[in-house]
C-alpha cells in the first residue's frame, strides 16, 4: 500500500468514526463537500492546513491520520 493510498484510508477512519456527514463537515469547516470526498477517496491529497481543519471536526490528530486511527 502506498503512503497516499494509506494516508486515504486514514482520512476515511476518521470520517466514518466522528459520525457526522460530509454535509455536516462542510458546514462546520468550510472546507468543501466534493473535496472531503475525494480525500476519503484517494483522488486528492489535502494540504497540511485543510487537513488541520479537518482532523479539529472530526477530532483526531494529524499524527493519528499520518500513523493510523
């Protein structure tokens, strides 16, 4: 597995442990609903500001989406 296709699946863990929707992520970042989509999906990698505002929603840390939730 390469690091992107890890750091993906890190970034999915994430998402579908904090319980809340894509819309919900949206609405309490800002960051965009297509674009969350696709992190979770391995088409784009997040920058480390967008990915810092997605580990405070969803309440994980960097190191947790880096090494594993």
């Amino acid at each position: 597995m390469s690091a992107k296709e890890r750091l993906a699946e890190n970034i999915r863990k994430a998402y579908y442990g904090c319980g809340k929707s894509t819309r919900q992520i949206e609405r309490e970042s800002g960051l965009g609903r297509t674009t969350v989509i696709r992190w979770i999906n391995g088409v784009y990698t997040p920058n480390a500001i967008s990915l810092k505002i997605f580990c405070d929603v969803t309440r994980t840390s960097i190191t947790e989406i880096y090494k594993g939730v």
